[in-house]
C-alpha cells in the first residue's frame, strides 16, 4: 500500500484508495517538524515495519518544513520534489519554487531513522530507544517511544516518570490533565490561569495597537513639519484614539519646536483621556517656553481633579519647582489643595552658600514661597502672610464651622 502526499499550498492532503482523505494544515518550522513526527509515530504503531525514513529536510518558501528521504535528488532541471516520509508514503511537491533549501539532518537523526525498522517491537526496545534519543536531545522522539512502551507495559515506572505522569484514584494521570482540572491554560510559554492569559493577550494587542498608533503619529508629524497647514494640524487633532497617547507623549520630548509642542499638546487635549491629561499635566511642570505652560494650564482647567497631581512637587528639592507647582494649583482653584500649600508656605532646601572668597558650602535654608502664598491668597481670599501657624487656625476654623453647619443641618 502506498500513500502519496499532495502538495497544495498551504495544506498537506494524504490520501489513499482505502483511506479517507485527511487535510493537515502546516505550521512554522518547528511545529511542522513535530507534525510529521506523529504522522510517522501513527504509522509506526499501526503497520509494524513501517517507518519514517527522514533523511533531509526540505525548508519550504512558507516558511513550514518537510523531512524525509529525496528520491530525485539529481534531477536537472529540477522540475518536482519527491520526497519518501515513511515507507510506502511520498510527498509530491510538483512546484520547484516551493522549496527554499534542502538540509541534511544531523548525523544522529540520519542514525536513528536507519536503525530503527530493524529492531523488534517490544517495550525494552522502545524504552532503550526513548533513553537514547534523550541522550541526542531528540525529546520529541523520546516521548513518542516512551509512549509507545506503555502499550506493551502500561506500568512502567520508568516510561511514567518520563512522561511525567501521577498515579491518582488508582489511575494514572499526566500532568497537564491534573493542571487542566485545576482550572489551568496550556500556552506555548507554559501554564497559566484564565485570567492571566486573557490580561496578557490584552497587553500584546495593546502593544500592537501602539506600535501601529505610533506609525500613524510619525508620519502625520512628518507631513506636519514638511508642509505645514492647518490641514496637517486638524489631521493629529481628529486622532482621538487613546492607544495615540504614548507616541504623543514620546513625540513630546524630542521635539524642539515650541510651535510643533503646542500642537502635540492640543492633540492629546483632544483626545480627552485620563492618561492624554496625564501627560500634559507633566509636561506642565516642565516645560520651559511660558506660552505653553498657559496653553496646558487652559486645557487642564477643563478637568477636574488634575491639582492634586502637582501636590508632590511642593516639597521638590528644586525652589523654582516648588513655586511653579504651586502656580498651578492656584490656576486650577482646588481648596482641597489649600493644607498642602499651608505646608510649602516655608521650604527648606540644600544651597551653595559662599562663606569666604574661594569657598562654597552647602546648607540648609528656609525660603519663603511666593507663588504658594499667592495660591492661597487666591483660594482663600485671605491674607496671612508667610505666617504659618496663623493660615493653621484659620483653616481649623473653616473646617470646624463647616463640620458644625454640616451636624446642625442633620439634626433639623
């Protein structure tokens, strides 16, 4: 009997007068390889004598690979591949420009495959077998033969063990059933819970959006720098997709240009999410150009909430930081904010003080803030100075008075 493989790209058709037709779809290399290693095991163990003869491997142009033994290794010119897989079955690639190259198999896998039909089937044979192929990091060769020794003695402590499999009830079990009942998914990086594989596709296709997001923000800038108009500006405006925010960002901080960086910032404001006021809020705190900084602070007071991520730069080392921070608090009026600002009132910082002609030393001195003092002022509508023990009872007193009228109003 013999089976002759077709060649269809992209599939694999074994068929025979007796057998039903059986499509295979191919793989990438590795998966091929182990794909035609269990078409041979299955004709291994059900026609004995019958074995894959798998000299050479044919690496094909979609990137799948198929091994066997060439038999019209010197046709010239070379019209058709005809390639014996296993005794009694060729694979018939009639397109020359199918194959990309021919590879021999190592010396130990041309070994194996011309000792193996001639040695008798028994579950010593097969275990010896597996142990070698281990040896020769033919791992999965091994666990088709110690598979195949648990046929012949389903006991087999040896065949178990490499198999990894547990005896449970009574019954033996392999490890991957006993993670599947656990509730575990099986990916090619190991197992995994559920949840845990959905979060990680999720964070590939993140990945892959921005990665496309990113090509999309680099060539409208492109276009943007190269002809400027107001055509150019609306195109990075009517993005609006969040997965943009990143190449924006990033877009951000290599751009020199105060104009082009006013735009950037307008296209993230368009875009509207928590992140797009994330990145403007820390731009705001950096950028150098003051006409900018408006621009932020105008686009961030039409969100609620963004002060309180300018209250961890009021106790800043940096003094210009501080009173910058603390500007913008008092742009976006949160009163929230006011007992952090009662705090950066004062500031210590570390500074070169010149205590003789040719000397510096550093120390610690109190400054006074005038921009926080000024926010205050403003969310306030008092005026207490630098005093800060003074803006303490004050706003111990709005807060007693409105925990009073708050109880009062309940009881009526």
């Amino acid at each position: 009997m013999i089976f002759w493989i077709t060649w269809t790209q992209p599939i694999l058709s074994i068929c025979s007068p007796k057998q039903p037709k059986v499509i295979v779809s191919t793989r990438p290399n590795r998966r091929m390889r182990t794909l035609m290693i269990l078409i041979s095991a299955f004709i291994f163990c059900t026609w004995p004598g019958n074995l894959v003869i798998a000299m050479d491997v044919l690496e094909l142009m979609n990137r799948a690979t198929l091994e066997g033994k060439i038999l019209n290794p010197a046709e010239v010119p070379r019209q058709s591949w005809q390639v014996q897989v296993a005794e009694g079955i060729v694979v018939d690639l009639p397109n020359r420009k199918a194959v990309d190259r021919l590879v021999t198999q190592p010396l130990a896998v041309q070994q194996y495959y011309a000792k193996v039909p001639f040695l008798p089937e028994s579950a010593e044979t097969h275990l010896k077998l597996a142990e070698v192929c281990m040896v020769q990091r033919l791992e999965d060769l091994a666990k088709l033969h110690y598979q195949r020794v648990l046929d012949f003695d389903p006991e087999n402590m040896a065949a178990r063990q490499a198999l990894n499999h547990r005896k449970i009830g009574g019954e033996w079990t392999s490890s991957d059933e006993i993670m599947l009942r656990q509730g575990y998914v099986k990916t090619n990086r190991g197992w995994t819970t559920p949840q845990k594989l959905l979060i990680d596709e999720r964070q590939v296709q993140i990945g892959q959006e921005h990665h496309e997001s990113s090509h999309i923000v680099q060539n409208l800038i492109a276009r943007l720098k190269t002809t400027p108009s107001p055509v150019a500006e609306n195109a990075l405006y009517n993005l609006a997709y969040p997965g943009t925010v990143p190449a924006l960002a990033e877009a951000l901080k290599n751009e020199f240009n105060p104009e082009f960086r006013e735009i950037y910032l307008k296209a993230l404001a368009k875009i509207g999410s928590g992140p797009a006021f994330y990145e403007i809020a820390q731009w705001s705190i950096h950028e150098t150009d003051e006409n900018i900084r408006q621009t932020c602070i105008k686009i961030m007071q039409s969100s609620s909430g963004l002060a309180k991520f300018f209250v961890p730069y009021l106790a800043n080392q940096d003094n210009t930081t501080v009173n910058r921070a603390a500007y913008i608090i008092g742009q976006l009026n949160d009163r929230a904010t006011i007992p952090d600002l009662i705090n950066a009132l004062i500031t210590q910082h570390e500074l070169a003080v010149n205590r003789q002609a040719s000397q510096q030393k550093k120390e610690l001195v109190l400054i006074s803030n005038p921009e926080v003092l000024g926010a205050l002022r403003k969310m306030s509508g008092m005026d207490f100075g630098y005093e800060v023990p003074i803006w303490w009872d004050w706003w111990t007193k709005q807060n007693q008075f409105a925990d009073f009228d708050a109880r009062r109003g309940s009881r009526d």
